[in-house]
C-alpha cells in the first residue's frame, strides 16, 4: 500500500523534527513552520493526505485561522487535524475541538500516545471514505467514477459524430431497504444492478459505480431507445426478490457542448435527477432548458435575499402539533413564508435549498428563532395558553461553533427557557458529521432543549445509528404516510414506529390530510400528528386566536423532566468501569449513565469475572491500573489472551507517568486518559474509541460479506 502523507505544522524546529521523526516509519512527513498557503497545498492533493498536525503553541489565531479555513471548504471532513499546543488549558482544547479539530494533544506529548491516536483517527477517516479512488469498484467491478471519466472522454473524441448521454442513477430508499433487510441484501442489490446495467450497454458505451446506490451510465443517444431500455431497466431490477419496491431514478444529460469536462457532463446529469427526488411515479429526467432556467432564477433570489430579510419581507407561520391520545394542542412549528414584492408570497420550498447551499439560512434562521421567541415572550405577558414551538436548526447552523450561545442569547433576550423551545434537526445533517452534530446535540439537551429529528426516513440515515443519537422526538418523513397506503409501507411505518417507541423516542408524523391517516397512527401508537387535516400554517395572530379556542395542553412546555427519564433508559450496551475508588467511578457514572449501561467493579479480578460473562455486551471498559488483587495491567494481559476480548475498546485512567502509559498501549489498550478528569473531554474520547471501534467492526463484516458473494 502507498503511504499517505502526514502534514506537520509547528514553528518549534525541535519539536516538529521529533514528531516527524516519529511518524516516519508509517507516513509521508512533510513539514512547515507557518501555515500560509497551507490549504492552497493539501488542496492540490487531498486525496493524499491522511492527517495534520498543527501546533498553535505560538499564534493561536493563525492556527484557528487554518482550521477555519479547512473547515469552510470542506476539507476537514477528509483529512483530519490534531492540535498540539504547549500553552493550551482546557478551555483551548474544547475550543479546538469544537472547531472541528479531530484530537488535541498538549506539549510536552508522550510519543506513544501521538501515534496511537494518530493511527485511531486516521482508521476512523479511511473506514469512512475507503474504495473511493480504486480503479474499479471491489463490489461490482464496474468501473470507479474517475475511470469512468477518463474512458468517457476518450470515447467522445474518438467518436465525434456519435451522440451520447449521460445517465445517472439513483436509488431513492436504499438505505431503508439495506436496514430491514441487511447489508447483505443491499449489496446483493447492487451486484445485481450492475449486471442489470451490463446487459444493456453495448460496445463503445460505459458504465460505471460512484458511491452507495449511484451508477452512472455513457450510452449512445436515442431518445425512445433510451427510455424503452430504462423502463426495462426498472422493471428488471424490480424482480429482484427482495419484499420492497426499489425506486430507481435516472437523470439524463444528452452531450451537447463536448468542450466540458465529463465530470461537469455527470454533475448535469445529478443535477437532473434532483429534480424528480421524491416525486412519486416519476424516474426519468432530462436534462433541460427549466434547469438551465432554475440556475438563472437562483442567481436573482441570491441578489436580493439581503435587503429582504432588512425589509422585513420574511413572515414566521405556526403549524399546530396534536396529542393523539388527548386531543389537545401540544406544540407548534414555526415555518417560514417569503413576501416578495415582485415575486409574491414564496414558500421555503423556493428559497430553503439555496440559502442552504449559499450559507444565508444561517441570517435567516437566527430571524426565525428571535421573532418565535418575540411571540411566545408576547404570548407569555398575555396571558395566552403556551406550548412549545419547534424551530427548523439547518445543518449549517449547527457546524458554526457560536451556535448554542446565539440561541442561548436570543432566549435569554425573550426571558425565555429552553424547553419552550424545540429544535427540529434534519435526518440528513446527522448523516454528514455525526461526530460534530452528536456533540452539540447533546450539550444541547443538557441546557435542556428538546431535540426532535425531523424529516425521518427520507432516505438517508440508518436505523443502526438511531440509537446513538442524542435526541427526543422522532419526526417521520411526510413520505410515510403520503406515500401509497399498500399493505408493504404500512408495515414498514408500524415497524419504524414500534422502532423509535422501543428507544423510547416519542414520534411525530406530519403531513397528515385525512381521517384515516390519523386512524392508522392512532392504530400504530403514534403520539403526535401535525398536518392540515387540523390545521394549515397561519400566520401568528390567527395563531393566537386558535389557541385560545382550542384545548390546549400547557404542561407539554415543562418537558424536562421527561428529558432525563428518556436519557435514563437510552442505554445500548455496557460501560464497564474498573477503580478501586468510590469517586472516581461516581465521576465517570454519572457522566454517562444516559448513554451506556454502567456496570462497577472495584478491582481486575471482579471485572474479569464480569467481563468472562458479559464480554458480548460490553461496549466500552474504563480501566484503572493501580487496584488491590489485580491491578489493571494484569487484566489486560488476561484479556490479551483470548481473541473473543478484542472487540473491548479499553480506555486507561490513571495518573500519567512515561512508564505506566507505553505499558498501557503495549498490553492492549485503546486509549490512555490522564486523572484528574476533565468530563467534557473523556466524552470525546469515549467516543472517539467507540466510534472507531465500531467503524473498524462494520468494516471487517463488510468484508466478510463481500467475498461470499
Ligand atoms: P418541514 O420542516 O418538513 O416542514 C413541514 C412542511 O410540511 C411545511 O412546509 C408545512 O407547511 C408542510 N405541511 C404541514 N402539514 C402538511 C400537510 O398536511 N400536507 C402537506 N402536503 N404539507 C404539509 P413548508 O412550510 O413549505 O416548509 C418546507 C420546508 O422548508 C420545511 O420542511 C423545512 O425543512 C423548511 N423550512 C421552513 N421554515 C424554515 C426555517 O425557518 N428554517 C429552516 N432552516 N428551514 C425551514
Ligand atoms: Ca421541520
Ligand atoms: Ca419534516
């Protein structure tokens, strides 16, 4: 295997040799004092780079810069950044890591601790992105999208008098379909769509995999040809045995400017398909002049979204949320509506996805938030009955580090507390940065908001990561209920219901038009429903006039104590922690006892004897070394012994010294935390170990479940 190329960046020359003299065996090193032009560098050749260490012992504010920097475009997700500094307190670590810094390491650093976390965090990123860049995709031995390109591009010259298009494919519930019926079925799937796809292209025409469910095809142009073949196509890969309809779409980009470049050409084609997401009935696209158009139309909303939101062009609308069980008012979404002077009333439809895209959600957002707020502190003065009212959080909102203190802010402006407010967080975000998004949500549910997860099941996320996830409510997809009421999506809602109620989410579906939408929940013990079958959006003061005619449950807004149960029972598998001191377990116990089963021992000999016992559940040990009986490095080497023990991570506590932490990483263990504890941090590392851990096991299955095909 190529070595990848580690990047060190420190203006101490001592210091930036001995790290490099460290990480030479395994990496590139390539080093710099200073960190102009630095992402300018990792940009030419990202692929490469398999992490950075950056020290900000000297220039904090060069260093944030950097980070910031790799942050805003992107990189940071792909080559991950560890600081070090010789100057930092707590408080400089929790600010490096909250701004996307992967670990942080404080000077003077013991050498085996750097290149174990190093070698975690590196293996966390490649199990995440691995088989991208191969020439052929291992799974279906289609070609990988950069070969793709290069053959397509041949092909065109080769041929220039032929027509070709470019079709991309697209699978709208796979990640549904691989959670109900297993990884393997999911690969099994696309195997056979590839075969599928084989059959149909001829000489001279190409096929290829990008990533998960997308293929992409190079095909000569005949327009009715062309939709015969993928209508067979369709059809086809529906035979598969698998009880579920797959939904299939294909954008189409008929190549007619061939100075492109074929990636721009695939993008088109992506950029089709796009527009018939979620659109039932509907699989094929072509590229056109409307979305030509479309990108025309953005432009002139991008030039005028400014002075809208100065001009108060924006309006917050308030959607009703019902208690099924008791029928009465128990919370409310905002939601907001666009008055254009030109282009009239505007739904967020029209303008959502863009100020996503172009970062202006996030001014459109804290709008939202402040004037919800105005209302209910309004309400409150009134007299009005309350509930809480949910608020839309764009995943852009999350990644900027002052988050939580300008919401914070903006309630404490209003005399507000956090439970009168929700936040409702996109499936989606979670998908794309988890690691960031489970660490503010959960300093978010500590303040004590509500945290629902909204648009659930839209295709994205996967069941496995549920219950993870720091949250309260689970909001269902409109699609679930909008979606044909056949006996198979029936059953695949009662599940997901039964899912979420079993982790002890509460759920909410929206979208609801019709009695027997409500029937059928009330059927599936939902416990919430928001739709215009009770009432549409209005605007705040027909808002008002509605809560005061109708039942309205007010206690719904002390949500808190629910909060803390639900975190009580969130617990998956088993913290193990081993000490001999009374207080250093209540540390770690009630740090997370929301999050794992806590189990005590208080020396290695009685944890052995547990773990001999239990070792399948165990998902994480938090060790001691110096115990009475059996000290912690003796249960290691037991535990070394025997192969079923090595699915434990095993995170060392103790006092530091040279000695006692090579001796930890040369006897097993994952990860060494140095007492006395910082809990904000061990957090991050639990998960961290946790994270890679699991990573390292899906990874292992997976490959097991490849060679069997
Ligand atoms: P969402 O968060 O999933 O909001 C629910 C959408 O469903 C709203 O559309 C609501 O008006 C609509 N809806 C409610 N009941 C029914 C029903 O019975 N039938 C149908 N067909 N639709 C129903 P809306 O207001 O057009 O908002 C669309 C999306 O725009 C929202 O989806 C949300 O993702 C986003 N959005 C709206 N306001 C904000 C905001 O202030 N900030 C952010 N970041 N996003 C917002
Ligand atoms: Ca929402
Ligand atoms: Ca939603």
């Amino acid at each position: 295997m190529n070595k990848k190329s580690v990047l060190i960046i420190d203006d101490n020359i001592y210091d930036r040799d001995s790290m490099a003299e460290l990480l030479r065996d395994d990496y590139i090193i390539i080093e710099s004092d200073d960190t102009d032009n630095i992402v300018r560098k990792i940009e030419t050749d990202i692929d490469n780079f398999a992490a950075v260490i950056l020290d900000v012992t000297n220039d904090e504010q060069a260093g944030y810069a950097f980070l910031h920097e790799m942050k805003r475009k992107g990189y940071i997700k792909r080559v991950p950044v560890i600081v070090t500094s010789g100057a930092g307190d707590e408080e400089a670590e929790i600010d490096a890591l909250s701004m996307g810094a992967s670990d942080f390491l404080r000077k003077p650093y013991n050498p085996v601790i750097v290149q174990k976390r190093l070698n975690n965090i590196i293996d966390l990123r490649e199990n995440v992105s691995t088989g991208q860049h191969s020439k052929k995709d291992p799974l279906t031995g289609l070609y990988s999208e950069e070969v793709f390109c290069s053959k397509a591009a041949q092909l065109l010259e080769e041929y220039p008098d032929t027509e070709y298009a470019i079709v991309y494919s697209d699978m709208e519930n796979f990640q549904l379909l691989k959670d109900l019926f297993g990884e393997n079925a999911g690969s099994n799937i696309l195997v056979y769509m590839a075969r599928v796809f084989k059959h149909f292209i001829s000489k001279d025409e190409l096929c290829g995999r990008m990533e998960a469910d997308h293929f992409i095809l190079f095909l000569k142009y005949d327009e009715d040809s062309l939709k015969d073949n993928l209508e067979s196509i369709v059809n086809i890969i529906n035979d598969f045995p698998v009880n579920m309809t797959i939904r299939i779409r294909f954008g189409i980009y008929k190549i007619e400017d061939r100075t492109m470049s074929v990636h721009a050409m695939c993008n088109r084609a992506i950029l089709t398909v796009d527009t018939i997401k979620g659109k039932y009935g509907k699989h094929i696209a072509f590229y056109d002049k409307k979305i030509w158009e479309q990108q025309v139309y953005e432009q002139e909303i991008v030039n005028c979204m400014e002075d809208a939101l100065k001009e108060k062009q924006f309006k917050v609308y308030f959607q009703p949320k019902y208690d099924l069980n008791s029928e009465r008012v128990a919370g409310a979404e905002a939601l907001v509506r666009w008055n254009h002077p030109t282009k009239g009333f505007m739904n967020p439809a029209e303008f959502i996805q863009l100020f996503e895209k172009n970062g202006f959600i996030t001014e459109l957002d804290k709008f939202v938030w402040d004037t919800t707020c105005s209302y209910i502190e309004e309400w409150i003065k009134n007299g009005y009955p309350i509930v809480p009212v949910s608020v839309n959080v764009s995943r852009t909102d999350i990644y900027n580090p002052d988050f939580i203190e300008i919401i914070l802010d903006i309630i404490n402006r209003h005399h507000l507390e956090p439970e009168h407010l929700h936040l409702e967080i996109t499936e989606t975000a979670y998908t794309e940065n988890p690691q960031q998004i489970i660490e503010t949500v959960k300093k978010l549910k500590l303040i004590g908001f509500v945290i629902e997860m909204d648009d659930f099941g839209s295709g994205y996320s996967s069941l496995n990561m549920l219950n993870e996830l720091p949250i309260d409510i689970l909001k269902l997809d409109m699609g679930f209920v909008q979606g044909d009421l056949s006996l198979n999506s029936n059953s695949i809602l009662s599940f997901i219901i039964g899912l979420a109620k079993w982790m002890d989410y509460a759920v909410v579906a929206e979208g609801i038009e019709t009695e027997e939408q409500i029937q059928m929940l009330r059927n599936m013990d939902c416990n919430f429903v928001q739709g215009y079958y009770y009432a549409k959006p209005m605007p705040p003061d027909e808002f008002e006039a509605y809560m005061l005619k109708h039942n309205v449950d007010c206690d719904s807004t002390d949500a808190s104590t629910d909060i803390e149960e639900l975190r009580f029972k969130k617990s998956q598998g088993i913290m193990l922690i081993v000490d001999d001191l009374a207080l250093n377990r209540k540390i770690l116990r009630e740090s997370f006892e929301g999050y794992f089963k806590i189990i005590e021992k208080e020396n290695g000999a009685e944890a052995f004897e547990y773990i001999k016992e239990n070792y399948k559940d165990i998902e994480v040990i938090m060790l001691d070394l110096v115990m009475p009986v059996m000290d912690g490095f003796t249960l290691m080497k037991q535990l070394r012994l025997d192969d079923k023990y090595s699915n434990m991570p095993i995170i060392v506590t103790s006092q530091g010294g040279d000695k006692s932490v090579e001796k930890s990483f040369e006897l097993g263990a994952t990860d060494f935390v140095e007492k006395p504890y910082n809990v904000r941090i061990i957090f991050h590392r639990v998960q961290n170990v946790i994270m890679a851990f699991k990573n390292a096991r899906m990874n292992s299955d997976k490959n097991t479940n490849k060679s069997n095909i």
